[in-house]
C-alpha cells in the first residue's frame, strides 16, 4: 500500500467517523421527541478503479417497524372512536341523571307518585295540590333538557365533524407536501429523515381521525389508504368534503339540503362506525353519535314521554276530558296524537288548566282537567286514579322498548338502565383499546433510542477516530522523513 493510499484511507475514517458521531449526538438530542425515528449510519468500502481506497458513507437509515407502527395507528383510530363514544354516554347519563338521584328523570317520577299520595290523603289542601302541580312541572321541565341535551350532542356532534375535516385535510395536504420533499431530497443523495419524522406525526394525527395503513413508494415517498378501501393520499392528498348545518331538529337525517354526508375525492362514502372507508376512528366515532346513537336516544325518552302522557290522557281515568283534549301533560299546549311522536320529549309541558304559575286552577288536580267549576273538596277520587295510573304495568309500544308491562316508574329505570350498560360497555372498550395501544407504544419504542447503547457507540466512534489520526500523524511523519532525506 502506499503512503498516498494509507492517508486517503485515513481521511475517509476521519468523515466516516466524523458522519458517525453527528448520527449519534442526533439520536441522544432527540431521545424524547415525539416521532423521531433513529438514525444508524449505513457505511460500506470505497472501491477506486480495482484498490480497496477506504470507507463510505452509503446513507443515513432511520430505524423503524412498519408493521408494528401499522398495528398502533389502527389502534390510535380504535381509541379516538370509544374516547367518543364514552364522552357521548357521559353527556347523556348527566342529561337522565342517576336513577337513585334526586332531580334525575327517575327520581321526579318519584316525586309525582309522592306528591299524589299526599294530595289523596288531604285532596281539600292547595298546598298539597300545588305539590302535584310543581312536581309534574319538574319532570316535564328535566325530559326536556334531556331532549334538548341530546339535540345538543347531535348538534356538537356535527359542529366537530367539520372541524375533524378541515384538521383532516390540513393533515393530508401536509403529507403531500412533505412526500414531495422527501422524494426531492432522496432522490439529491440527501438524508430526509427529519422530514419523515415530520410525516409520521401527520399521520399519527390523520390515524386518530381515521385508521390508515401506509404503503412506502419509491424514493421515500407513502400511500395512505383507510382499511375500508378509500385513499386518502397517492399522488395527491384526497379531497375531503362536509358542510355542518346551523340548527339540528329531532326529524333531521341524512340527506341531501339537511344533513351531510361524508365524500371523498367526489363520492359519497359510508359513515358507519363498524365498518365502510372510514371505520373505526373519531370521525366515525362523531357521524355514529349524530345519526345513530342521539337519534336512538330521543327515540327512547320520546317514547317514554308518550308513556306518561297516555296515562293521564285517559277519559276512563278523568271522566271530564274527551278524546282531542289533553290531560296532565301536553304535547306543546295541546292532546298528543301518536302520528306525532317523534320529538315529543322536546314539547312535553304541564297543562296549563292546572298550573297556577300559567292561570290554571289547582282543584282541576282534584275535580277534573276539563270541569266546569270546583267540585267537593274532599273528593279525592280523580287523586287516586292518576296515583293508579302512574303505578300501574303498561305495555310500551314504541321506542325498541321490550312490550313487557311497566310502571312509569320502571320504565325511567329501564331508560337509564338502558344508556347505563351502553356507557359501561364503551368504557370497557376504550380501556381494552388503550391498553392495546399502550402495549403497542411500548414495542414501538424498543426500536427508538437507547441513550445507553448511544454512549457505547460514542464510545467505539471516538476509538475510531483516534486511531484514523493516529495513521495520518503516522503518514505526516513519514513524508517528513522524506523531505529530510
């Protein structure tokens, strides 16, 4: 070998080596940055015409696991879908209230059937009438902030759908981006990993929204496709298309000019939260609480708000009321007609025949909604049957309900029973899930940086380093023993 060759070799360590500890200060620096990816430098020998002439940096490799990655952003989708779907239980669990609590839904119901007792034992006492009037107000006045809670949910639900598109797109429209610069610096002999770790963070976001599955292309450039079949970015980002809608009444449903949809590059897509392009992630998560999951819910509590109103507006029960009047409680002021169920629980109001707060008259409680004049004070007949009435088993026929009979009492139970086990089975989802993602966050990281192992290589470099000088010290002392001679 010659001397020459000795000290090219020798420079060639110097910035093998020199590229070496850069790698490695790079991953320490960024040990606890969020998507960083770590570098191992990739070396090889330098060959000049037929001579060995050395080492080479052949590039910068960004040490990951696709598969692993791939299972952990399905499981990011899973999570931001039951996150969802908890956070809606939870809005509509507050909105019934606790069963044994007092001002739920349940408890009024209670407190109708406690007032009523009382004003049979005293019907002559206005303070005991006026106990029946201000309860049954009560428990109008709390279905209806129920229904208005889950008008409001689906309302929320559709305001945040629009946003989670724009964030979507603005996501999507970074990743092509960034994917055009990757492709520039690879394709230049540049080391873009900088720019990947900048787009898996893009798509860790986009896979909270929707689950995505990434496919690499040449020169460093990626695919996204949801496991429904959709692209969401090729050669381009998808285009992602919503419009949200100022007011959401109970009648409203899919369809074009009332509520939207969901289209992608043009064409109309499933929402469903199971399965279709977009299942399994936040996104779904919000379509399923606006056109599934609140509509079920207002299905339900109107079906229980014409439980109560039935029951009261029965002429067997009060001989003064004929069929068209309304009895205790009204749909909107007037008699509830089983054509028109659907938001019921949104107009239910206390007739005003008996509520002082309106000009009604309290002994209509006592001598009948439609009587002509005041009866015998102590008549508490009509008291009794209403009493009767709430307590007694009816067969409920709308609202997915079970036709067993119930009390009404039972059957607010059975509401929030209902929304309860939901709740609790979404809960126990979401922990399933998020520790299906911790799990895979763990593995994920076995692949990032062990500043331990770091520090051996640091080690190992500075060796490398010395001994390089060394031979150009070596070749330096050489060269002046022939410019001596």
């Amino acid at each position: 070998m010659s001397i020459t060759s000795a000290l090219s070799n020798a420079l060639s360590g110097l910035n093998a080596t020199t590229r070496a500890a850069e790698v490695v200060s790079s991953n320490v620096a960024n040990a606890m940055t969020e998507g960083y990816g770590r570098r191992e430098i990739e070396l090889g020998a330098r060959q000049i015409g037929n001579t060995a002439s050395g080492v080479s940096v052949v590039g910068i490799q960004r040490a990951t696991d696709p598969v692993i990655t791939g299972e952990r952003r399905l499981s990011d989708g899973l999570v931001g879908l039951e996150s969802t779907r908890v956070d809606y239980y939870d809005t509509i669990s507050r909105a019934l209230g606790q069963a044994d609590e007092a001002g739920s839904i349940t408890g009024l119901v209670i407190d109708l059937e406690t007032s009523l007792i009382e004003a049979s034992n005293h019907p002559e006492s206005d303070t005991h009438l006026y106990a029946v009037s201000n309860s049954a107000s009560a428990l109008s006045d709390r279905i209806n902030s129920a229904a208005d809670a889950i008008s409001q949910a689906r309302q929320n639900a559709d305001q945040d759908i629009a946003t989670t598109v724009d964030r979507l797109q603005s996501a999507l429209d970074k990743i092509a981006k960034i994917n055009v610069d990757i492709q520039k610096n690879v394709s230049s002999g540049y080391d873009a990993s900088g720019l990947m770790d900048q787009r898996q963070l893009l798509i860790d976001e986009v896979s909270q929204i929707i689950p995505v599955k990434e496919v690499e292309r040449e020169h460093g450039m990626v695919s996204l496709y949801t496991p429904g079949g959709s692209i969401l970015l090729a050669s381009k980002a998808a285009t992602i298309e919503f419009s949200p809608v100022n007011t959401i009444t109970p009648d409203m449903v899919v369809d074009p000019g009332v509520l939207s949809g969901l289209k992608i590059n043009g064409q109309s897509v499933s929402t469903s939260a199971e399965n279709g392009p977009i299942a399994g992630g936040e996104l779904a998560g919000l379509f399923e609480i606006r056109d599934t999951l609140a509509p079920e819910a207002q299905t339900k509590l109107d079906a229980f708000a014409r439980d109560l109103v039935e029951r009261f507006q029965d002429p067997a029960m009060d001989p003064t009321i004929s069929a068209g009047m309304a009895g205790l409680f009204t749909d909107g002021g007037a008699a509830f007609d089983i054509a028109n169920e659907e938001g019921l629980s949104n107009r239910l109001e206390l007739n005003q025949a008996v509520n002082p707060n309106e000009g009604g008259d309290l002994w209509r409680l006592r001598d009948g909604i439609g009587a002509a004049s005041e009866g015998d004070a102590g008549n508490a007949t009509l008291l009794q049957s209403m009493l009767s009435k709430l307590q007694s088993g009816v067969a409920t026929t709308s609202g997915g309900f079970s036709t067993i009979e119930r009390t009404s009492r039972g059957l607010s139970s059975d509401l929030f029973s209902y929304f309860e086990t939901a709740g609790l089975a979404s809960q126990s989802d979401l922990s399933y899930a998020s520790a299906q993602q911790m799990s895979l966050k763990t593995i994920e990281l076995e692949n990032g940086v062990d500043t331990d192992n770091e520090l051996q290589k640091l080690l190992l470099i500075e060796r490398s380093y010395a001994a390089n000088a060394k031979v150009i010290e070596t070749v330096e002392t050489l060269f002046d023993e022939l410019m001596r001679i």
